[in-house]
C-alpha cells in the first residue's frame, strides 16, 4: 500500500508539474500576442503624429503663400491673412497630435488580459495545494 502511495504522489507531482509547465508556455504565449497588438497601437499612434508632422509641412509649403494671397484680397490685409491661415494649420495639426497621443496611451500598452489570466491560474494552483 505504501508503494501505491508514493507511486500515485510521484504520479499527482509529475502531473502539477506537467500542468504547471504547460499553463506558463500559455501564459507567455498569451503574453507575447497581447504585447504584439499593444505595440500595433503604439506603432499606429506614431504614425499618425508623424502624419501630422507631415502634414503641417507640406500644408506650409504648398499652400500658405496662395491662401494668404487670396484671404489678403478678401480682408485687405495680408498680416491677417496670414494670421488666420497660420491658425488654421496650427489647429489641423494639434488635433492630429492629440489623437495619435491618444490612441498610444500608456493605459492601452498593459497586457491586461494576460495579467488577469495569471492572477486567475494563480488562485486556481493555489486552491489545488490547499484542498
């Protein structure tokens, strides 16, 4: 009877073991994939303020010499066309900022999912040892 004890104990260790070792594989792999969409949405977020750059400057460029012509024809004063344009761009280009900051905020880059699923089996193993 001893011997059928210490076989199925071996036997219970070398299955936590096993089961123990399988859920950390999943639990890294989950990891892995969470972290790889977080970083998607940080790439994103770059993107977008690096298409904001860009379009400040090539709406500089291209266009502020001719609107600030034609608006100066239109208020008869080219230091206010020239305001208003540059205000114009100076908003377009602030709010694109504002909305690849957002879309990268720090919030979105925890893996959340895979830390939730970690305190889970945690409590879980820790339920098995005790009962």
């Amino acid at each position: 009877m001893s011997d059928q004890n210490q076989s199925s104990i071996q036997t219970l260790l070398s299955d936590a073991l096993r089961d123990t070792t399988d859920l950390a594989r999943k639990e890294v792999a989950l990891f892995r994939a969470e972290l790889s969409e977080n970083m998607r949405s940080l790439f994103i977020g770059l993107a977008m303020i690096v298409g904001a750059a860009v379009f400040a400057i090539a709406a500089i460029i291209l266009f502020t010499e001719a609107l600030v012509k034609w608006l100066a024809t239109v208020v008869g004063s080219e230091a206010l066309a020239a305001l208003i344009v540059g205000g114009a761009m100076a908003v377009i280009a602030v709010g694109l900022v504002l909305y690849g900051r957002s879309i990268m905020s720090a919030g979105s880059l925890v893996p959340t999912r895979a830390l939730r699923s970690i305190q889970r089996d945690t409590t879980v193993l820790s339920e098995r040892v005790a009962g």
